[in-house]
C-alpha cells in the first residue's frame, strides 16, 4: 500500500537514511504549468531544521524531477521525483539495531516482514511525507486553477487550545510563527509549553485544524466511497495521526439534533444554502458545496530523550536511552503534510467527479 489515490494517484519509495525519498505521480492531466518555485516553497515548509523547536537535522530538501514535464508543463505521462538525503546520521542508530522501541514500528515492521532497516526509522519515517508534499503541491496548482484553496493550521498544543472558530481567524497569520497557528497569543504559549517540553527530554502532541473552500457540491460518493471516508483515510495514514472528525465532529455528542442541523434556505439567486455549517461541508458522504473543515489528533513523539524500558529483538527486557535529533513536537511540520493529503484527497475525487470536464490551465 505505496500508493494513494484513484485518478490522480501517488506512488511513494525511499527510507529516512537511504539514498534518496521520491515519487511517482500518475493521472496528473497534461499541459498543467508547474510552478516549481512553489512546489519547493511547499517542500521548505516541511523540511527539517527550521526552528529550536523541530528536529536539527539540516536538508535543503531540493526537488529533482525525472519525467513527466517538459518545457515546464506536465505532459500526462507518469511524473517521477526524487529528494536525496544529504544529512543522515545512521551511527545515531546503531546502539537501536536489535531494539524494539516504545511505540515505535520496529517491532510491528519485524513481525510483518521479518527484516528491517532500523536507521531513522525506515520506511516507517516521517521523511517518507516528503513525496506526499510535492504531490500535494502540483495538487494545490490545479485546485487552484478551480477556485479551490485548502489551508491548515495548529489549533491544539497538549492542553493549550485554539478555541475560535476557523471564520474567525486570519490565515495569513499561520506562516509568521513557528507553531503555525494563526493566533498570536496561542501560538507563543504553544511555543513555550514545547520548549518546555524539550528541556525535559520530553515530547508532547497536540492538533491541526484543516480548512478547505471552494469544494464544489456533488464530490464523494455513497457508501464505500464517502468524501469524508476518503479524508480519514488520507489522513489516518500520516505518521503519528491517532484520530480524525470533521465539522462538529466528537464536540456534537453533547449536543441536541434540533441545536446543530443545518437548515436548508433559498437564496435571492434562487439557489439553495444553508444557515449553518455543523455538517462540515459533507452530508451522506458527498460534499454540499460549504466548507469542509476537519481537526487530526497526533501523538507525542514517541523517541524521547529520556531512559526508557525496552525489550530487544531477543525477548531481553532492557533499559535503552536515544541519542540524536528529534522532535519535541510533531506540529508544525505536519501542518503542510495534512494539506497535501487534503489537496491530493480533494483533487482525486474531482477528477473522479468530472473526468473530462476540468478545464485546461493556460497554455
């Protein structure tokens, strides 16, 4: 399961401490501008070493794309990319070769295939999201092109919570701190609740908020294939995700039907809408043409910088303590991964919705 997507699909490859990550991209319609500075900015967004607050692993994480465009448009056939690994340190790992980590995949990965490779995690590394952003970002170009934007954001840091409603909030704000959230006061309390963290050896996790607009009526369909299965799925198979909702989500359970249905009304244009948005854009599993906005829960990061128990490959109960980079808190670095997963998500099923209808980008 390397593959993700129906029409627009993405094949993912690579380890954390390999030669390079990569992808390969099929279905993408042909004669697309590819905004390469873009694509890159997305991936810079990602990349490690941005602040004290992330892992010190520095990349430059540059994009080198293989096929599939020429002369800066795609040209419908497969396109291939691959980001190389420059900044590895697998001796960081060596002491971790026959453990089985808390929480961690090693032993699930050992179970499954009876072989591993242990170094930074493997193909169980978050660097493997690196092709889901590069994706995401040709995704984004063409959603764009629809009118489409999709924008994430760290709402939640262990306790400290972004109460106001996402219409409430200025987006522009998101980029201009190092936590990604876009209120200014919750975003420097986020901040040094995971400083605070760090200094203890410790991790802590927290949730992003996802807001996508301009999603036509009509996308996702009944059943097996609903528009929010999709969504879960997409992002339930990020690294360190334990839980999704959308629209009022695990909060309507304290609530009556007759307090969060949305009511249907016509408009002076003689078409339909609704006085409220509690659905989340998405009713019976098929988009209504509102908002869809949902929330990801992620887990403290699992390494810490602290002794733990552990066992090794053997059944030998041991005391182990990891050494090296890593992250205190997962957030800000996964707010561009869960966009790209919803661009990706949201593009699929439009291509899937309108196979032939999309109109062509600009020559």
């Amino acid at each position: 399961m390397n593959t993700w997507g129906n029409i627009f699909r993405l094949t993912s490859f690579g380890e954390s401490h390999g030669t390079a990550v990569g992808g390969i991209i099929d279905g993408c319609p042909a004669n697309m501008v590819v905004d390469f500075d873009f694509i890159q900015s997305e991936l810079d967004r990602r990349k490690p070493g941005q602040s004290g607050l992330t892992t010190s692993r520095k990349e430059s994480d540059r994009v080198e794309f293989l096929s599939g465009i020429y002369e800066g448009k795609t040209t419908g056939t497969p396109i291939a990319f691959i980001v190389r690994n420059n900044d590895h340190q697998s001796s960081d790992y060596n002491q971790l070769k026959n453990v089985f980590r808390p929480s961690h995949a090693d032993y699930t990965y050992s179970i499954k295939y009876g072989h591993r490779d242990h170094r930074g995690g493997g193909r169980s590394s978050a660097r493997e999201t690196i092709a889901r952003v590069v994706a995401g970002a040709i995704a984004k170009i063409i959603l764009h092109q629809q009118e489409i934007s999709i924008t994430a954001y760290t709402s939640q840091v262990g306790s400290i919570r972004l109460d106001k409603p996402y219409t409430e909030l200025n987006f522009s704000n998101i980029e201009k701190n190092l936590v990604r959230c876009p209120d200014w006061e919750t975003a420097h309390r986020m901040a040094e609740l995971i400083r605070e963290v760090q200094s203890a050896g410790d991790t802590i996790g927290g949730v992003i908020t996802c807001v996508c607009r301009g999603v036509p009526a009509g996308l996702g369909n009944p059943v097996f294939g609903k528009l929010s299965a999709a969504l879960a799925n997409a992002m339930m198979s990020i690294n360190a995700a334990k839980g999704f909702d959308y629209g009022m989500g695990f909060e309507g359970v304290h609530q009556r039907g007759s307090e969060v249905n949305d009511l249907f009304y016509c408009m002076e244009s003689g078409s339909i809408g609704l006085r409220s948005n509690y659905s989340g854009g998405i009713q019976g599993g098929i988009s209504n043409g509102e908002d869809i906005y949902f929330r990801v829960a992620f887990k403290p990061v699992a390494t810490l910088l602290q002794a733990q128990p552990a066992v090794d490959k053997d059944g030998n109960e041991i005391v182990m303590q990891a050494s090296g980079r890593h992250h205190p808190c997962v957030l800000p670095r996964a707010v561009p991964v869960v966009e790209a997963m919803a661009a990706i998500t949201i593009l699929d099923e439009l291509l899937n919705h309108h196979p032939t209808q999309l109109p062509l980008p600009p020559c």
